[in-house]
C-alpha cells in the first residue's frame, strides 16, 4: 500500500503517520510544501527510532507525483466524499491520499477523482478527524481487504505463556 501526504503542515502527524507506515511495510509520498522540516525532532520524536525504516519519497507537487506514477489508482480521503472507505475495494498497490490539517485535498484536484474519493462517517457537527488517526483507520481497512498480506498476525507474551 502507499499513503500520499498533500502538504502535511504539523510535524507529529507526519511522524505518527511514518510509524504506522514503518509498522505495516507502507511507503509514503509526501507532497510539498511541507509545513516543516523533515529533520525536525518532533517528526523522529513521533516516529520513534522507526523513521530510518521508512520508505519515503518527496515530490515538489502534485503534478510531478503523477508524472512518476502515471498508472496510480488513488482513493481521495475527504470529508467531501460519496463514498465510505468500507464500501470500496483497495488493491495491494493502490494510493491513498490524504490533505493537510488545515483544509484537506485541494478541490481542484478532487473533481478529477469522484469515484475514488472515499470518506470516514462522523457526526456533521466534527468538521474532520486529526490526520494520522485517519490514515490508520483507512489503511488498517485497506490491509485487511487485503488480508493483512506479509504482517505478523499473532502475538507472544514476553514473559509468561498463554494459558491452554
């Protein structure tokens, strides 16, 4: 799977988002401008010392994704959606995108992509979810249609055993 960041602009969700992607084997595509630096200590402090794992790739704009991905399927995360992110069907090397904090995916670029963009359900008076809390839930959906494909799918106890 893949993970788009249109102009990320807080630094934690940016790091929260890595780890979540480190975590699931996910590549993100961060989309300039960024609202920081990627050396910030705030990003490694929130992807822990899981950021040197992450495959990351940066583009100057949307278009020059498009240009490097030209054959990309790419499900638009918006409030403005027709759709729920439950009622589609993700593929393993599909995109999913993401708008900054602030004010989401561009319109402009929205009405190119109708019938890919997806939303979460929320009350109408919750104007959007905090951004990394989002990824997680579209892409852990997006993993388990794909039947968690390559992830660790049982856990140990470090100490004691489980009982029989």
């Amino acid at each position: 799977m893949n993970i788009i960041l249109h102009q990320p602009e807080i630094p934690a969700n940016t790091g929260n988002i890595g780890r979540t992607c480190v975590a699931t084997g996910t590549s993100l595509h961060l989309i300039e401008p960024l609202g920081f630096k990627l050396d910030e200590k705030s990003i490694k402090r929130a992807g822990m010392d899981y950021w040197e794992h992450l495959d990351v790739t940066r583009y100057v704009n949307f278009r020059e994704f498009l240009e490097k991905h030209p054959n990309a399927k790419i499900w638009m995360a918006t409030t403005k959606a027709k759709h729920v992110y439950t009622d589609v069907e993700f593929s393993p090397d599909d995109f999913i995108m993401f708008g900054k904090e602030s004010a989401g995916i561009p319109e402009e670029i929205l009405v190119d992509y109708e019938e890919t963009c997806i939303r979460i359900p929320m009350l109408e008076k919750i104007r959007s979810l905090n951004l990394s809390n989002s990824v997680a839930i579209v892409l852990y959906e997006a993993l388990r249609q794909n039947n968690f494909s390559n992830m660790q799918l049982e856990g140990e106890l470090h100490r004691l055993n489980w009982k029989e």
